[in-house]
C-alpha cells in the first residue's frame, strides 16, 4: 500500500462525524487529535485495546529481537482476550489534509489542529486483522503484553505502547 504523506487521519467508532471540534487535551489546550499516514495500522483496533506496536527496520536488528517479531516491518501485539472484540469490531477512518495540522510527536507520528476541521473522506472498515495485513502490519497475541513490553521498552526498536493501562494485570497468567 502506499502512503499518502499529503493527508493525516483520525479513526473513530463513530461513523457519522461530520466535522472535529477541538477538545480539551490534557495540558487544558483545545485540540484536534491525528495521526500520520505511517502510524495509522498502531490505530486500526478498537479505541480502549492495549497493544504493543513494533517497528524492525532493518534485517540486521533481526539478531537481537525474540523470534515472536522476528521479521523486517511491523508488528502489532494485542493481547488473545480482544481477539473476539477485534473481530466483531468496526470503524471509520476521517482523512485530513497535513496542511490543517501541526506536528506535535514526529517519531509517534502525531499532529494536532487548534481549529475545527472537517474531513476530506470517511472509510469505514470492517475486519480489521485483514485491513491490518492489507497495510502489511503482522497481527500477533499474547496471552500477556506485560512480557514484551518489557522487553521493547529497553530495546533500540521503534515502538508504541498504547492503552496499556488496560492490559491484564502483571502476572495474571
């Protein structure tokens, strides 16, 4: 698939957004929230799934990763109790034009808009692993992410833990 470095996006589970309002983010500034086109697969899950998002650039970083990753591009980890929530899961993807938007994180490829914006396209898509595949991110499961974020989180991959305060407890299985 090609990437379109022209447009960013926002993924929702509500298909009927018509235009984005800012909403107050954490340091109480009013923002629009979006991500990059070689980001967008890390969203592509249902909002509250914890999933650890992996990067292997090059094959010779091949050598230092567990074999659970071991291959040349992206992975996402989810854990196996969001299998069925995944499957059944559907959302829609509002495309944006970068120009609207400003970099806030380059390396986690996210961009906010201070004004309200409208959508140049919505897609909404169903069967996410395939939409996953279709982008060439591997989807994996792990029983625990816990393990491999610990392992990522000192490792020199590129990587994004998201939702993680919602993953199993430490130790559950």
């Amino acid at each position: 698939m090609q990437v379109n470095h022209e447009l960013c996006f926002h993924v929702s589970e509500n298909a009927t957004i018509q235009q984005f309002e800012p909403r107050t983010d954490a340091t109480g500034k009013p923002v629009v929230w979006a991500i990059d086109a070689r980001h967008l697969a890390n969203y592509l899950l249902p909002r509250e799934c914890p999933r650890i998002c992996v990067r292997v650039e090059h094959a010779s970083q091949l050598e230092s990763i567990p074999s659970f990753l071991a291959r040349v591009g992206h992975t996402i980890v989810v854990e196996t109790a969001w299998a069925h929530a995944i499957a059944q899961a559907e959302l829609t993807v509002y495309a944006f034009s970068r120009r609207q938007f400003s970099v806030v994180d380059a390396n986690a490829g996210y961009l906010q808009a201070t004004e309200t914006v409208e959508p140049l396209s919505a897609e909404r898509l169903r069967n996410l692993p395939a939409q996953l595949a279709e982008r060439g991110s591997v989807l994996r499961f792990a029983e625990s992410l816990w393990p491999i974020h610990d392992w990522v989180s000192t490792s020199a991959l590129e990587f994004s833990c998201i939702r993680m305060r919602n993953a199993s407890a430490r130790g559950a299985f």
